[in-house]
C-alpha cells in the first residue's frame, strides 16, 4: 500500500495542535506526520515532541509555501496530504480525500462551501478565482485557494521550483497540474472557523492576491490574458480614429500609440506562451515520473 505522509505548515498554531495532532494520528495511524514549524515563537515543538509528531523548525517565518516546500522534500511517502494548522479542517476527510484519489487521480483537493469561507469579503475573492480558474483552464476550479488537498508525491515535486514562499502555492500548484495535465478532481468539505488569529491582512495581502488573478492568466495560458487586452487596444485605436477622422479629418498621434500597444501586448503574450511552455517542459525533463 502507499505510505501516506501528512504536512501541516504552522506559524504559531500551538493551541489548535495541542487537539488537532491527536485527532489527526486517531484518523490516520500509519502516517507520517509532519509539522513544517515557520518560526513560531509559541510551543509548537513542544506540543509536536509531546505527540510524537516530526517537526521541522525555521529559525525565522520563510511563508507558507516556503514551509510546504520544506515538508514535500522531508516526508518519505508516495503520496502527500497538505491540511492547514490552524485546526480548519477535519481529519476524518483525509480518507475521503485518498479514496477519491484512488479513483485515477493525481490531486483531490477539499473545497469548501460557502458557509466554510472566512467572511463575506474572502468568500467574494475565492469566488472570483474559481471563476477565472474556470474560464483559463476550462475544467471547473470548485476551490482554486484550499490548503486542503491530496497528492501523489512524484507530481507535487515536479512544480516545487514553481511554488512561491507566500500563499499562493494551492493556486500554483493546482495551476501547474492542470496545465500538465494532471487529472485533478474536487471533494466537498466543511472547513470549521480557525483557532487563533489569522495570518492574513486584508490590506497588504488583498493586493497580493489581486496579483494572483494575473498569475493564474499568465501561468497557465499567457495569450488568454495579453491577446484580448490586446484585441481592446487595437479596436480602441480605430474607434479613436473614426472619431477624429469625422471630426478633424485626420490621423492622430493617439489611434497610433493604441495600435502600436496592441502589437506590443501581443508579442509580449506570444513570448510569455513560449517562455510558459518551455517551463512546463523543464519540469517534466526533471520530474517523477513514475505511478507515484
């Protein structure tokens, strides 16, 4: 049977471990545990060594992708469960999750419902996501931004060079097996309220995930994104010129520049789909790619 190995990024999650760890070794008794500690400052090693649990410290906060980076490398199994550390999720759905990845499946990710979302305002951002996921990769993206999610181990290594430190690895990761064509499939879970505070400031990390919609364009399919901006340049352009040819009788200088960046937009798109491509190509060239 495959081993199983469970990482869980913590940044000073301490009182929702104390339960969860338990919880998480009743659920799943074989598995390796292992917490990736990102410069906590509380006693997550305290409470990992107290259960048992493997934990890898940081001497200072790397992100969270830097410390899912750190527990794919470290764990032994052939496939790798990724759940958040702050107690959201239930461990009795990591079963749900292999079984479905069981079925011919290379990643199962828990998305959550909109009741499981962290506010209005969060709800309104993944929904947006989901939908430009949706529309980029043309395969439905129930949750693009869920930490929750089984993989086969071969396949998340091969996009570990891709990953950022910050945040955004779900979407990253979920972007990049999609473009592979990895077969990735959806579960429905429930997410319960975090313990503790979150790590996410609306202000300074809004704009990061603003980012993150041009991202997951330009990661995927560069040209979905630079070839209509550039269509609209070029019609703003002649709608400019139609305008000053009747009213003026001329050419401007304004309709040109616009032509001039619908060009301009299109190469960039075109070299961006060539430099994309040969990423993806890299990647398989130095991946896993066994079963596992």
């Amino acid at each position: 049977m495959d081993r199983i190995s469970i990482v869980l990024p913590a940044k000073n999650e301490a009182a929702a471990l104390k339960t969860l760890l338990p919880r998480l070794r009743a659920a799943q008794p074989d598995a390796e545990i292992i917490v990736v500690d990102d410069g906590s400052t509380d006693d997550t090693r305290d409470i990992c060594a107290s259960a048992g649990v493997q934990c890898l410290s940081s001497p200072y906060s790397m992100g969270n992708g830097a410390a899912i980076k750190r527990g794919a490398r470290a764990a032994s199994g052939d496939i790798l469960v990724f759940m958040d550390g702050d107690g959201q999720h239930d461990p009795a759905d990591i079963a749900r999750l292999l079984e479905r990845l069981g079925q011919g499946y290379d990643m199962v990710v828990g998305a959550r419902d909109w009741g499981s979302q962290a506010g209005v305002g969060r709800g309104v951002a993944n929904t947006i996501y989901n939908w430009l996921a949706t529309r980029m990769t043309g395969h439905e993206v129930a949750d693009l931004t869920s930490g929750f999610r089984a993989v086969r181990a071969g396949r998340f290594r091969e996009f570990l060079h891709l990953l950022p430190n910050g945040f955004s690895y779900p979407t990253t990761s979920t972007m990049a097996f999609f473009r592979s064509a990895y077969p990735v499939a959806y579960l429905p879970i429930k997410a319960a309220q975090r313990v503790g505070k979150s790590h996410i400031k609306p202000l300074k990390d809004g704009v990061r995930f603003l980012l993150i919609i041009f991202k997951i364009a330009t990661l995927y399919s560069p040209l979905k994104l630079f070839a209509p901006t550039a269509v609209v340049f070029f019609l703003l352009g002649c709608a400019n010129y139609a305008w000053t040819f009747s009213q003026e009788g001329r050419l401007t200088n304004m309709s040109t520049l616009m032509w001039s960046a619908a060009v301009i937009v299109f190469l960039i798109g075109l070299v961006s789909e060539q430099i994309t491509a040969l990423m993806y190509v890299s990647s398989e060239q130095g991946g896993t790619h066994g079963p596992k």
